[in-house]
C-alpha cells in the first residue's frame, strides 16, 4: 500500500514538473536606452512547448498584421503563425532552422534575474549575436528561436548595441494561448507563409495585369480597360483609398518585349478631372480638341500645358524599355545571361494630394509601331512609414510634352527650338508655401547629332527670372547591358544600349528633379522652360520630353 501511494505521489510530481509554465517579459533597448512606446516581448515556456508574442497581442490590441510563434518540443520545430486581418489565420512549419544554428562557446558568465547565465556567439548575415542562456529553469526557449536548443535564453544581443533582455520571470498556471489561437488555421508554404504576410503590411492596387502595349488596330476596349491610339495607350479607372500622412506611394510596372527589339519611351500617368477639359477627351475625341500651345514656330501642339478650363495628364514615372528584353534572349554572347524582365519601381509619395480617396484614370504608354510590342504588369502599393519626406498638401498639373497620342497625332515636342521654349502661365488661387517645380526631362533624337548624345542645359525661369538650370545626363547605361539583349554591337566593342544619353537608358526609369521656388503669392505666375535644342538634320529632329507639377503648401 506505501509502495502505491509513494508511486502516486511520483506520478502527480512529474506530471506538476511537466506542466509548469514560465511567463517570461522582456525589454527591448537600442545603444543602452530602452525603445520606448513599444510592447514587451512575451514568451510562455514549458517542457512541451514555447509561445513567443508580445503584450499587445496577449491584451489583443496589436495592429494587423502580426505574428506568434510556437517551438515544439523536443523536436524543436518551429511554428509560425500569421494573423492577417480579422478571422484570417495563416501558418507553416519549419524543422530545420533550429537545428542547423552554430554557436562559439564562451567561459563568460553573469546573473540576469539572479539565474546564472552563460554566452554563446553567432554570426548571422554579418551581424555578430552574443546569446545569454541559463539551464538553471531546467527548460529550453527564449525570445526568438535563436539559441532555443541551449538552454532558457535571457538576453540576445546584436552588433554591441541592439538589446533584448529578460525583465521578469514568474510562473503561471494558465496562458492565454488557446484564446489567441482561435478560429481557422490554413497552413502554406514557407515562401508562400513570408510572401502572405509581407504583401499584408501594405496595400496594392492592381492596375494591370500581364496586359499588352502594341500597335494594331485589332486593340480594342473592355469593360476594364480602355485601349487608345491603336493599344499604344492603355486606361483603367482606379479608386484610391485615404492616405494618410507618413504613408508612402510606389508605382511599380514590369515590362517585357511581345516582339519589338527596340528601346521606347514609356509613361505611367493618371488623368485629373477637376476641370471642365481633361487629357481624357482628347483620347476619346482626338488630340486637336485639347487647349493648343503655340510658340510661334509655325507648330501646333494639343494638350501639353494646363489653361483654366484643362489639366494635362500627370507622370507618376518615366520609364525606357529595353532593346527587346525576354522575347530576343536567344541572341547569344559568350558570358552574357540576359535578364527576363524590367522592373521599374518608383516613390511618388508627392502625389498623395491628387490621389488621396480620388477614383482617377490610370494608364501605360510605350511609343512602338510593333504588332507585338510589349507586355506590362502595373501596381500602386502604399506603405504605412515613418518617413515623412513629402509635406506637401497641393499638387498642381502645369505641363507634359510627352506626346501619349504619338500614334494618334500628338506631335513631338520640338517647340524648344524657339528662345521661347514652354511658358506656361497659372493662376494661385491660395498662398503656396515652400513650392517645388516635380520635373522630369529627357531629351531625344537618336542620330550621331541628336540632343539624345548631346548634354544640353535646361533652364527654368519663375515669373521671368532663372530658378535652376542644369544639364541632365546618365552616364551609368552600361550599367544595363544585360537588360538589352537586341542591342547592337559596335566596333569599337560598345552597345548601343552602353551609350550615355540626356537623362536616360534603355531599362531604367527616369527620376524626377525637385526644383526648389521658395514661397508663392496667390495671383498669377509663369513657369518657362527653355533648353538649346538642335537643329533639324534632313528627315532628324531633336526633341524634348518636359513633365511638370507645382508641389507645395496652401
């Protein structure tokens, strides 16, 4: 009978020694000052299992979305859940990652909490980790599943400055898990579990998708998308969500060739509708319906600067395809892999106030005259940040000489051939604090004598006086070259794709400048742009690509 009840006795102690639960708290600090605002790391560890959170999600108060992760014991695999949004729980599993850690043994030791604690030391990615664990809790975890075979880790630092250390220690008789952990798992992939969470700390507007750029009169609109200049141009309407300050806006568009070998020029621009004319009705009622700009050189051009009633379309991003990319990859050269695709990707977080809860037309054009032309993916993504570069509250359209309709009839912007160049006069209606000029320049005309090879200066005159003035040039288009498959080979062992150029490359997007104009009165103003561009060469013509939007505060 003693032998029975002493058994009993063995049974309910092992069973009160398997079942005892830590909760561990720990604080993060950074060059020896604790972060403030910023919830404690939470672990609950026992001999079968270990939950790594923070306080916010325990009090069920952290913002979407975010992540708890569980090691299973012994096998030390790792679990990691994901909490998208409200009632969308992901999750995927790893056996490996824990088992594979390598550690340097060190004789240091010191007391965190009055536990003893000994150091081990890893590298990881070039980050040197100091882990501190204890094997007096007679249980392995810790804050991260760095170090989780070891022992109870107490405190991890990264690079000498970088803390996270234990600040309490108690045990419980209950977690929260099970309340946490509630609802519907479905369980991935690990690529696909990172790519589900990372896509879900922001919010992407598709605008188009695989969809193509040509030049047929077989291009036609859908109830999507709308086609233009025979599918040279297209437009889909978007819906923008509130943006809100500290958030940031990226443009991204990849581009692949669908059978045209050569480098084009591209837009990505939306059409503001907040006046009585849009850059929309010279789409679909011809360009010689839009406001006509002459600066007396005896040509006409539609629908490249804003009047009263008019404001020209907006460049979110320049960009320039490359010479046939993907679709010309089979033309071969020893030691060159070519790249399959081009991916443009751009911050236009300036722009907020034109898009901020706005439903606008968004739309792609690439200049080409190919029955196949290219292919195009285009997305908006906004990022919550704690950057906050762009302050300003107005966008104002001023000009685009960018000619969208080349294969409708818009004419090449060759009016800088006159001293008068692009004036374009604009009325305040508010005072505009710290205005900057948002200008995007290219220059072209592909000849030996074309203002593409030639730097020339662009000057820019505030109500008649010079604001800037600059020469606008790349020099890193070599840079590129396994972008341009179809790019010729010369002589002299260069690309045409290696050439430098006025402000662009084949591949690449052109970034825009910010011009700094000070503070504007309300009343009237004249922005005027005035660039030295070459003379005529038989059939060649120089020309100038000029996009320009007033940024500031009213």
């Amino acid at each position: 009978m003693q032998h029975k009840f002493l058994f009993s006795v063995f049974i309910f102690l092992s069973f009160f020694t398997f079942a005892q639960t830590y909760e561990i708290q720990y604080v993060s600090s950074y060059n020896g000052k604790i972060i403030k605002e910023q919830p404690l790391t939470l672990v609950w560890a026992n001999e079968k299992e270990n939950f790594i959170l923070n306080t916010n999600i325990r009090e069920q108060k952290a913002e979407f979305p975010y992540e708890i992760t569980k090691i299973e014991k012994p096998s030390n695999t790792v679990i990691s859940y994901a909490f998208l949004k409200p009632g969308e729980i992901i999750s995927t599993s790893d056996s490996e990652s824990v088992g594979k850690q390598t550690f340097e043994f060190t004789n240091e030791t010191k007391k965190i909490l009055g536990y003893i604690c000994k150091k081990a030391v890893t590298k990881i990615n070039s980050n040197t980790i100091e882990v501190w664990y204890t094997n007096d809790l007679k249980i392995q975890g810790g804050p991260s599943i760095l170090g989780q075979s070891l022992g109870f880790v107490l405190e991890i630092e990264r690079n000498k400055n970088s803390l996270i250390t234990a600040n309490s220690i108690k045990k419980v008789k209950k977690t929260d898990i099970d309340k946490i952990l509630s609802g519907k798992v479905t369980s991935t992939d690990q690529l696909g579990y990172k790519d589900m969470v990372w896509k879900s700390r922001f919010t992407t507007l598709k605008v188009f998708e695989n969809e193509t750029i040509r030049f047929s009169d077989e291009s036609k609109s859908d109830s999507e998308i709308k086609r233009f200049a025979k599918g040279t141009i297209i437009l889909k309407k978007i819906k923008f969500p509130k943006i809100s300050e500290g958030e940031n806006i990226f443009v991204e568009l990849k581009q692949q060739s669908n059978g045209d070998a050569y480098d084009r020029t591209g837009t990505v621009f939306f059409i503001p509708e907040d006046k009585k004319e849009s850059f929309l009705d010279g789409l679909e009622n011809g360009v010689k319906t839009l406001p006509l700009y002459d600066n007396g050189n005896g040509k006409q051009y539609f629908g490249v600067v804003s009047t009263e009633n008019y404001n020209p379309a907006v460049e979110m991003m320049r960009f320039f395809t490359a010479f046939g990319i993907n679709k010309f990859n089979n033309l071969q050269l020893k030691d060159k892999s070519w790249q399959t695709i081009s991916p443009y990707r751009q911050d236009i977080t300036e722009l907020k106030p034109s898009l901020n809860e706005k439903e606008l037309w968004v739309g792609a054009f690439i200049g080409n005259y190919d029955k196949g032309g290219h292919k195009v993916s285009l997305e908006i993504t906004i990022h919550k940040s704690d950057q906050n570069i762009h302050k300003n509250n107005t966008v104002i359209p001023l000009f685009n000489t960018l000619n969208i309709m080349e294969m409708a009839g818009q004419d090449y912007s060759t009016m800088f051939d006159k001293d008068k160049g692009l004036v374009v006069e604009f009325t305040l209606k508010k005072d505009l604090k710290n205005a900057q000029l948002r200008y995007i320049t290219t220059g072209h005309g592909g000849w030996e004598n074309g203002d593409e090879f030639i730097p020339k200066e662009n000057s820019i005159l505030l109500d008649g006086k010079i604001a800037f003035s600059f020469t606008p040039w790349r020099s890193d288009c070599g840079s590129y070259r396994l972008y341009n498959p179809a790019s010729g080979n010369f002589a002299d062992g260069l690309s045409s794709s290696d050439l430098s150029r006025s402000n662009w490359c084949p591949g690449t997007v052109t970034n825009p400048n910010f011009i700094s104009l000070g503070d504007l009165k309300a009343g009237k103003h004249t922005i005027q742009v005035k660039i030295p561009q070459g003379p005529t060469e038989g059939t060649s013509f120089s020309s100038w690509n000029v996009s320009g939007a007033l940024l500031g505060n009213e």
